[in-house]
C-alpha cells in the first residue's frame, strides 16, 4: 500500500432513516454537514473537535472517525504510522440525525483518499458495505454516501443502495430537542415480533411512501403512517411522539427521525404552528451530493462552526 501525500478532506451530510414506515431501510440526506480532514503523520494520533461534542468526544484512537479510518486502512492493506484528523461537527450529537453515520462514512472515505488507488481498492459498494457494517444497519450510512432519498438493503455479500431523485414538493423541516437520544435504548423498546396486519400495513405505506417521496408529494401524509417502531417507542421520547402527533393533526407528514428524539417533517410546517421554547426549528435543503472529498486541508469556510442551509 502507497500513501498518498498530503491532507484530504471530506463533506458529509446529516441524514433522518426510517422516514415513518421505512424502518432500516429508507433514508433521506439534509442539507448540514461535518467537515473532516486527515493526513498521516509519523507517528500517533492526534484528533481536534470543533463545534458539536467539543470537549466530549475522544480526541485518540476511539474517535468513530479514527476506528472507521483504521477499519478502512486495514481493508486497503496496511496501517499508516500516525494520524491527525480535524474534525468541525455542526450534526447535533445523539439526535436521530446520523452523527455516527457521518464520522463513520468520513472515517471510510478519508481513509480511502489517503492510499494511492484507494477507489480501486474500495470501489464505492465496498465503501457503503464497510460503512453499514460498522454502523450495524445501512439506513444512514446510504444517504450520507449517495445523497437524496435512498433504498438500502442488504444481502448475503452485504449492503447496497440506491438513491432516487426527490419531488420538489417536499421540504424538510427538523424539529430538535436539547435532550439526546440512543439508538441502542430506542432498538431495545422494539418487540421481538408485531401483528402480521400491522407489518402488512406499514409494507404498503413503505411502497407509497417511495412513489409520494420521488413524484406525489400530496401523499406524504397517508404515506407515512408507521405501526412497526414509532409507536413502541413513544413511552421512551413522550415529547417526541406528542409533537409527531400535533404536526399531523395539522395535516403535516411528520415522522421520528431515525431513533429520535428529532422529529422530522417533510411537508411545510404551517406558518402558526408552535412546537415550544424545547425545540430547535430548522429548514433544511435536500442534500442530492452525498459525501465530498477534496485535497487539502480545511479552509476558513469549513471551519465555520455555523451549519450551512439552517433556517430557524
């Protein structure tokens, strides 16, 4: 394996999985990002946080960006002797708004770009395969590598994904509470089984969901009707699951976003509507990029600790 030489540098996007009846499967790229750069040094790793979880998250080795980095490194053939990754979060930590999803496709990417031929080495299947391994599911992982609404699965050899154009009809708006959530705690609240007519209906839903997303978005609203998870976890996020239901008792597709506590909305939010001083209110573009790489370091624009795109 040939290092390159040289920093590089990636944009990810933040992402909302699930998207109401797509449980682990549909997937939507937001217009706020993360910017990460990386270049091997001879020795050690060396890790700076700016913006969301400065001063919480590790600046070593068990940084997700630096053990995604290293799974990727070991996939291209080799370690390099040392690290240093810059990190400018803006995607709110443990908000169902794929913070972890994003350090890890930077981790992948990043490592990637630092290896001579490392696209032929990790084409961009392989890519999201190692992604989604890493993450446990690909419903994040997808969007923040394809950008736009994307349909991911997995097969015996792995994960794969498509991503389909979105309808101009639909508009993103993130609702976001101070409080965070887990994903591990939000899974855990999911029985092992559910009624075979609510699986039927949520399949169905799921289907209209696809056609409401990419041409229909008059249909959002039917579309994203969810008996699979978000039910089962309301007890845990009550905040949560009451502004879901005030958003769609004023005729608003909104849904969880991911694990919560986020709440995601994908039609106009009335111009009246209150959601309470707990919540952070943010119109987002659609992400149709996915994740960015570039040569060099990050430049002043990057190290802006503003999120791009946010309208409160």
């Amino acid at each position: 394996m040939t290092l390159a030489s040289g920093p590089v540098r990636v944009r990810v996007p933040a992402t909302s999985a699930n998207l109401g009846p797509g449980f682990d499967a549909l997937g939507l790229a937001l217009g706020m990002y993360d910017d990460v750069a990386a270049e091997v040094t001879t020795g050690g790793v060396r890790v700076t946080v700016t913006g969301e979880g400065a001063g919480e998250l590790p600046e070593d080795d068990r940084h997700l960006v630096v053990a995604s980095m290293r799974a990727a490194f070991d996939v291209l053939g080799a370690q390099p002797p040392g690290l240093a990754v810059e990190c400018v979060n803006r995607i709110p930590q443990a908000r169902g708004l794929g913070s972890s999803s994003a350090a890890i496709v930077a981790g992948v990417l990043l490592a990637r770009a630092l290896v001579d031929e490392g696209a032929a080495r990790l084409d961009d299947v392989a890519a999201l395969r190692l992604a989604a391994e890493i993450e446990g599911h690909p419903d994040n992982v997808a969007p923040c590598l394809l950008g736009g609404f994307t349909i991911a699965w997995t097969e015996p050899a792995g994960a794969r994904a498509v991503s389909l154009p979105v309808a101009a009809g639909v508009r993103p708006t993130v609702f976001v509470p101070g409080e965070r959530g887990l994903t591990a705690t939000a899974r855990a609240a999911l029985p092992a089984a559910v009624p075979h007519a609510d699986a039927a209906l949520t399949a169905g839903r799921a289907a209209l969901l696809v056609h409401a997303l990419t041409a229909a978005p008059a249909l959002l609203l039917p579309a994203t009707v969810d008996r699979l998870h978000q039910g089962y976890r309301a007890e845990g996020m009550p905040a949560t699951a009451t502004l879901v239901a005030a958003l769609r008792e004023a005729g608003v597709a909104a849904v969880v976003s991911g694990a919560g506590p986020t709440v995601l909305a994908l039609t106009e939010v009335p111009a009246g509507f209150t959601a309470g001083t707990d919540w952070q209110r943010w119109e987002l573009p659609i992400d149709v990029s996915g994740a960015r790489v570039a040569r060099g370091r990050l430049g002043h624009a990057e190290r802006d600790p503003v999120a791009a795109g946010r309208k409160s």
